[in-house]
C-alpha cells in the first residue's frame, strides 16, 4: 500500500471573500501583488488588516492562502475552508 500525498489548501471561505469591503484608490497607489497603479480607475479590496490590493491579485491569493499576501495577518480559522487530504492507495 502507497500513501500519496496531495497538497492540502487552506484558503479563506468565497462567502468572506466576497463580504470584504470594496474600496476606491489614488492613482499613484500600487498594489503590492502586481505593482500596477490605480489609474485605470479599478478598485482594491480591503483586509482587515488595512492593506489594499487589485481584487484581480488578492482574491486567487485568498483561496489558497488564509494570511494578506503584505503582512501576513492570519484569517480566523472560522473563516477558512481546507481542500484537499492525503489519500492511501
């Protein structure tokens, strides 16, 4: 009997995801995950923990990972969703 192992995913729940607060943003604000500027008029979704990103950037990030792609302040573990689980053979 072979034990293979898949990679476990721990990422925020899509029900949080989609309550974080939209927010607007300058033109010379730079989200962290891509380094684009705000001029084309998109918006940014807003952590808990203050910082700001492409919603395009942080909201994959947020489905495999439950920490701010910046800071890495941790989701509540009520808000996360684990995908995945090792399986024999």
């Amino acid at each position: 009997m072979r034990l293979h192992e898949e990679r476990v995913r721990v990422g925020v729940k899509d029900a949080v995801v989609s309550r974080l607060r939209r927010v607007g943003c300058t033109d010379d604000e730079v989200c962290a995950v891509c380094q684009e500027t705000g001029r084309g008029g998109g918006g940014r979704v807003l952590l808990p923990c203050g910082h700001k990103f492409c919603e395009g950037c942080v909201v994959p990030w947020l489905r495999e990972n439950k920490t701010c792609p910046s800071c890495r302040w941790e989701f509540p573990d009520r808000d996360v969703e684990v995908k995945g689980r090792g399986r024999a053979a």
